[in-house]
C-alpha cells in the first residue's frame, strides 16, 4: 500500500513538474509570439508608410526607391514627365553672345551654343567659346564657314570644315564637341549635294546631327521685334513634351538679347524645364539620315 502511495506521489509530481514545463513554454512561446507580432506591426506600419510616401511622391514627378536600405526611403527627382525645353544658339559668337551669357547667368539657366569659326583669329571674341563652357553650357558645332555655297558643295568640302570647327572647339575649350546643326537645317533646300552623305560623315564619327522644333523667324534679314520672338517661342512650346527652341546670336540679332529674358520667365511659369543639350536629348531631324 505505501508502495502504490509512493508510485501515486511521484506521478502527481511528474504531472506536476510537467505541467509546470508546459506552463513555461506557453509563456516563452507567448513572449516570443509577441515580439514576432509586434514587430509585424512595426515592418506593416513601415510598408503603409512607404506606399504612402510612395503614392504621394511619385505622383508628384518622384522615385522611391530601397535598394540601399529596405527600411529607409530614398525620394528623387524623376523628369520623365516634365516638359523640358533647350534654349539653342545659332552663328555666334558675337558681340551679343556675352549678353547672352550674362542674361543666362543671372536666371541660372543653361543653354547650347552651335559655334561657328567666323570669329576665329578674333581675340576680343575667340575667349567667348571657353566662357561658354567655363559656365555650364553645352558648345556644339555649326559648320567653320556658314558658307552655303562652299559648305555643301561636296562631301570633301563638307569634311574638311567639319575637321576644322571640330578643331577649334577643341583647342579652345578642350572639349570634343558631338553635337552639330546643319546651317539651314538638315532638310535645307540650298545644298546641291544630298544630304544624307553629310550626315553619313557626321555619323562615321560618332557624332549627333539636331535641328529644331519651335521657331520664332529671327534668322532672315536684322531683326524682328523681341515680342516676337517671345509669342513665337511661348506659343510653340504649348504643345511640345521636348522643345529645342532655335535662336540666333550673331551681332544682327539684338531683339534675342532684349526678348531672352521674357521668354525664359515666360517658359518658367509654364513649369518647363530649361536644359542643356547632351548626346542623349530626343532627337529633332528634319530629315533622317540613312
């Protein structure tokens, strides 16, 4: 009898022990259990308030990315929506590009200068192609001669004034310049010689041909009217996502001095982006080469 009475004793004991041990473990597994829930909560908080962020910046022209750290949001700037426009120069530099530059300078804007080498040998205008590119902006090429005539009269021709223009930017400015505008356009109707060999020869050397899609007529004759220029701008860009905005800035043209800084207020109020122009600004060619 005190044998089964020992037996039942350490049975109770047992079952006691391991209730005990079972009590335990639900309490661990309990606490364990809270933290995995309360850091759910805290990671679930995180993601609302990425997606948050997310819906609320992206809408507004935002990327948010986590690459670096999933917990951490990074915002910046994506333009893919915005309209952009580049102010374009033709012909220079004269004595009205300094002007230019000065007016550029003060909005803080950056533009493109399709040079050309009339000024060459020039000392009170040849520094204006490094100030140029001391200051932000693109410099490209528009021919050395802005001779219609000897320009286009053959590929040879045209070749070797390309070599030269190229040449001059370069030990000027240091710059291996990319970008070419063909004077009167690359769908001009003076050239004799097809074009599309021209355009061959910019192309075998890597280099980029851009015309123009908004025009206010400053190039024929001295000037037209700055109101001009500023309504023939302002106008055009209304219906364009990418501007390239052809202006001139040879001694001739002083309306685009006295217009420019009504159309770059006038484009900023329209929350358009004033760029300068790289290898890697859509392409406006009024003809493509083949």
């Amino acid at each position: 009898m005190e044998k089964e009475n020992n037996k039942n004793d350490r049975a109770g004991r047992i079952i006691t022990a391991a209730t005990l041990l079972m009590s335990a473990c639900s309490m661990i597994l309990a606490a364990i259990l809270f933290v995995r829930l309360n850091d759910l909560e805290e990671r679930l908080k995180s993601v609302s308030f990425n997606s948050y962020v997310e819906q609320t910046v992206v809408s507004n022209n935002y990327i948010v990315t986590g690459e670096d750290d999933p917990g951490q949001v990074t915002v910046s700037f994506s333009d893919d929506s915005v309209k952009k426009a580049y102010l374009t120069f033709d012909d220079g530099p004269s004595v009205n590009t300094g002007k230019i530059l000065d007016i550029l300078k003060q909005y803080n804007v950056k533009a493109t200068f399709f040079v050309c080498g009339t000024v060459d040998g020039n000392e009170n205008l040849r520094n204006l192609y490094k100030r140029i590119v001391d200051e932000g902006h693109t410099i490209a090429m528009h021919s050395y001669s802005h001779r219609y005539g000897t320009l286009y009269a053959s590929a040879k021709s045209f070749e070797d004034d390309l070599d030269k223009i190229h040449s001059l930017i370069y030990n000027e400015t240091g710059v291996d310049a990319r970008l070419y505008r063909f004077p009167g356009g690359s769908g001009n109707t003076v050239s004799k010689h097809d074009m599309n060999d021209f355009i061959r020869i910019l192309h075998d050397r890597g280099y980029e041909y851009q015309d123009w899609n908004v025009y206010p007529g400053n190039s024929e004759g001295t000037s037209i009217p700055a109101d001009r220029i500023v309504s023939g701008i302002l106008e055009k860009v209304r219906d364009n996502d990418s501007s390239i905005i052809l202006l001139h800035d040879t001694g001739a043209k002083n309306t685009t001095v006295e217009a420019l800084p009504q159309v770059i207020e006038g484009l900023q109020k329209m929350d358009i982006r004033l760029l300068p122009m790289s290898e890697n600004t859509p392409l406006v060619q009024q003809i493509s080469g083949q």
